[in-house]
C-alpha cells in the first residue's frame, strides 16, 4: 500500500467515526420525555378564579367562535385553549386567554399575537414594545405591548409566553429555553398568555390590564401561580 492509499485509507476511517459519534451524539440529545409527563400539570382552566378582588367573570359574553380554518390550526397547536372575560364593578372588561401546548415546538412561535391578529383582518396599529409590570412585592415582570385594530375596534394586548418553567419571550430566547430542555431530554410544554381590553385610550388600556394581572396573580396560590410566570417570579 502506497502513502497515499495509506493517507487516504486513514481519511475515510476516521471521517466514519467523526460520522458515527455525530450520530451518537444526535440521538444521546434527542429529547425522549415531555415535561408535562415528568411533572405533574393541571388544566389551566382550573387555575383561573371565577371571581377575584373586583374582577367576576362575565357570563353574559359569548366568545366568538373562530373560522373554521383557524380553528384547525388551534386544534393542530394547541392541547388546551381558555377564553374568559372579566369585568369589574365600574363595568370595565379584560379579556384572557390562555393556549397551552405540551410540545411547545408544534408551531406556538407562529401563533404569537402579532401574527394571528393580522391573520384574523387586524391591522397593528403600534408594534411589539417591551414594558415591565410591577407584581408580587415589586417584582418586573417583563411582558409585551402591541395594538391591533379593525374598523371602530381598538385593542391593546398585553402578552408573554412560558417555556417549561421559564418565562421568555418569542424568537431566540424561546429557541434557546427549549435547547436547554432538550439537552437534557426534555421537550418542554409551553403556555401562551394574552390580556386585552377594547378602548380607544391605549394608556388607559394597559393600565387597567396591568390591574387585572396584577390582582389575577395575587389571587393564584404561589404553590400554581408558575404556570402562568414561572418560578422566578412567582
């Protein structure tokens, strides 16, 4: 055997083996359990109080239903959906909703609020903002800030979104949040949490759903409260 076929001969071997542990290192990190089995997880409606501080859930609102494509695609996303509207004693209404996924890669990024709302016929009047909301003893809560409107319907959102147990927010951090999981075999769930009100004031509008999350979360025993912000802030 020549020195080249010798040179060549050891290239291929240990190209196989660089191959081979890639493949081993591929399936050691291949998540195989879902948080959700691994840790016990109660239906989010569960969590929700009827009633709480000056907040009573309105029964008289029928949540409209979405088009039947939407919904297929909520159905393919999500493993739970909950959709409530609170009002308060000066007749002032907020709106909640929460979609849980136990896979959190089934597609939640693409169903974050500045897309679906555009999907449904809203148009943005004001883009994604950053905001902090004071809670638990003065504690940041960072969350999001978009305005969406259609027509004579203005509507300021307040959103964040939860990853296993961690509180983060779409795009990177979510992707690194579930990398982290993965890494040690987990395929996190994921919980997607929408406030909104419908006023022309979009000042008064956040305020009064800083508010109401304020008083939601006081109102949430600390042992469940890290479903919805995660064990940090709660």
């Amino acid at each position: 055997m020549t020195s080249a076929m010798k040179t060549d001969w050891v290239k291929t071997i240990v190209l196989a083996l660089v191959m081979a542990g890639a493949s081993l290192l591929a399936l050691a990190i291949t998540p195989r359990h879902f948080l959700a089995d691994i840790q016990s997880r109660e239906h989010l409606a569960e969590l929700l109080p009827d009633s709480f501080g000056d907040w009573t859930v309105d029964t008289s609102i029928i949540p409209i239903p979405p088009s039947p494509d939407l919904q297929k695609v909520l159905d393919a996303t999500y493993d739970e959906t909950v959709a409530l509207t609170y009002r308060n004693g000066r007749g002032e209404r907020i709106m909640l909703s929460l979609a849980y996924a136990r896979n959190q890669h089934k597609g939640m990024i693409t169903h974050r609020p500045e897309i679906c709302y555009p999907a449904q016929g809203f148009k943005l009047v004001a883009g994604v903002e950053n905001a902090d909301l004071k809670i638990l003893g003065g504690q940041d809560l960072p969350v999001k800030h978009l305005v969406a409107a259609m027509g004579p319907r203005n509507e300021p959102i307040t959103y964040w979104v939860m990853v296993g147990d961690e509180m983060t927010e779409f795009g990177y951090p979510h992707r690194w949040v579930a990398i982290r999981y993965g890494l040690k075999g987990v395929v996190p769930d994921g919980v997607l949490v929408r406030v909104s009100s419908i006023t022309g004031d979009n000042t008064a509008g956040f305020a009064l759903q800083d508010r109401f999350i304020q008083d939601l979360l006081k109102a949430i025993p600390a042992s469940r409260r890290h479903r919805l912000i995660g064990a940090s802030y709660s």
